[in-house]
C-alpha cells in the first residue's frame, strides 16, 4: 500500500481510519482475521506507530474491531455503520423520507399485531404530549414515532429507526434550510393510535403511510422550487404561509 498522501487539513489519524476502513471494506481481511501489528501498520501507511495506535483505537471504538489483551487487534466486523450514516446524510430529503415511510409502514403494521397494554398507554401519553407542546414540536413528534416502533417489540428494528430517525432530521434540516415544513396533523397521529389499539395491521400499516404522505409531498415541492431558482422561489415565499399544506 502506498504511503500516506499530505494531510492537508485532515489529520494523520483521520487518514489512517479512513485507509484502514476501506481495507476492511474491500475484504483485506476477514470476520475473525488478526490483522497486521502496529509496526507493520505503520510501515504499510507511511505513518507512525502512535498514528496507528490511535487509528485502532477509532475502529475498536466504531465495532469493527476488538482488541485482545495479549493477542493482539481482530476484525469484529467490515460492515462498516459509518459508511451506513455517511451515505444517508448524501441522500436527498425525498429520499430519505420515502426510506422512512417504509419503515415507518412496516413498524405500525408489527406494532398493531404485537402491541400491549404498555404500549398503548405510551403511545396515548406521547399523543397528549403531542397535544400539548404543539404540532411543530420536533421532539414530541419523534417520541410518537418511537413508541410506535417501541410496540414492535423488534431490538434490531428499534435500534435501526432510533439511529435513522436523527439522520431523517439532519438531512431535512440540511435540504431545507428555514424553509418550514407543514404542521404536525395530530388527527393523523390520532388514527394511527386507533388502528395500533384495534390490532389492525393493515389498518395502521395505511394510516403510518397517510400520516407521512404530506410531509413528502411537500418536500418534492420544496426540492422542486429549489431547482426552479432562487426568483421562482422568493415568489412563492411572498404569496405567505396561508398557502402552505398541513400533515
């Protein structure tokens, strides 16, 4: 491997991870395989050993690797969560609304099937708390969503949704600057609640997708009038927000 380029403003150590992300990517070694000391390491990348060291230590940290007193560093995992979260924030807000919706879809349909009396006295409070903070409040929406996804009684899928849902938000906030998207429609939290409560999948697998339709739509417009110009959009803005579409 050849050595490491010039940092630039990026450091040694960032250079190292990245390298050796990308080793473990493309199968340089193996789930289970000891990979190379830090002499070795060092010499391969162009660095020193305590570049090395502290690149390791990003990947242990990460879960791609684990270290073992006396045995040396081995490769826990190549699936790589940050190459996960970087392709997300690269994603447009279309798509990573509609990425939502599909999970959002799927999480009602388990909740209504799997939900308990637990559940459904987190979901009626997270609703009242919804009531009562305000349909802009970002954080009292999120809380709704999660004890939907929390009925599903599915680690994997909770885990999943917990890390995507902030992506959701940073991406949004991102493509669409200050320009606000629609208010929360409460009746639609209210009828997705019902459906989860009643035990109808399908039911609250059509209301999760209904609850969430008008946020995409309105994203499509905004990333349309974006694409429009600046002049086209300004237009738009004058015209007020009575003009503007409710969740």
């Amino acid at each position: 491997m050849a050595a490491l380029r010039a940092a630039g403003r990026t450091s040694l150590v960032d250079s190292a991870v990245e390298q050796l992300r990308a080793q473990l990517a493309e199968g340089e070694w193996s789930v289970g395989d000891r990979i190379p000391t830090e002499h070795e390491l060092a010499q391969q990348l162009g660095v020193g050993r305590n570049t090395v060291r502290e690149a390791v230590r990003v990947l242990v940290h990460s879960g791609l690797l684990e270290s073992r007193q006396g045995n040396g560093t081995f490769v826990r995992s190549t699936a790589d969560p940050a190459a996960v979260l970087r392709g997300v924030r690269h994603a447009g807000a279309r798509d990573v609304l509609e990425l939502r919706t599909a999970l959002e879809a799927e999480a009602a349909r388990l909740a209504a099937e799997r939900r308990d009396t637990h559940d459904l006295l987190r979901l009626r409070a997270a609703l009242t708390t919804l009531r009562e903070e305000g349909d802009r409040d970002a954080d009292a929406d999120l809380a709704f969503h999660l004890a939907v996804v929390a009925a599903t009684h599915n680690a994997a899928f909770i885990e999943v949704y917990r890390f995507f849902s902030t992506q959701v938000h940073e991406v949004l906030v991102e493509a669409l600057g200050d320009r606000a998207m629609p208010p929360v429609d409460i009746d639609a939290h209210e009828a997705l609640v019902a459906a989860v409560e009643s035990g109808d999948a399908d039911a609250a697998e059509r209301q999760a997708r209904e609850l969430l339709r008008i946020p995409a739509e309105t994203v499509a417009a905004l990333m349309e009038e974006t694409a429009a110009g600046p002049e086209n959009g300004a237009r738009e803005t004058a015209a007020g927000p009575e003009n503007g579409a409710r969740a």
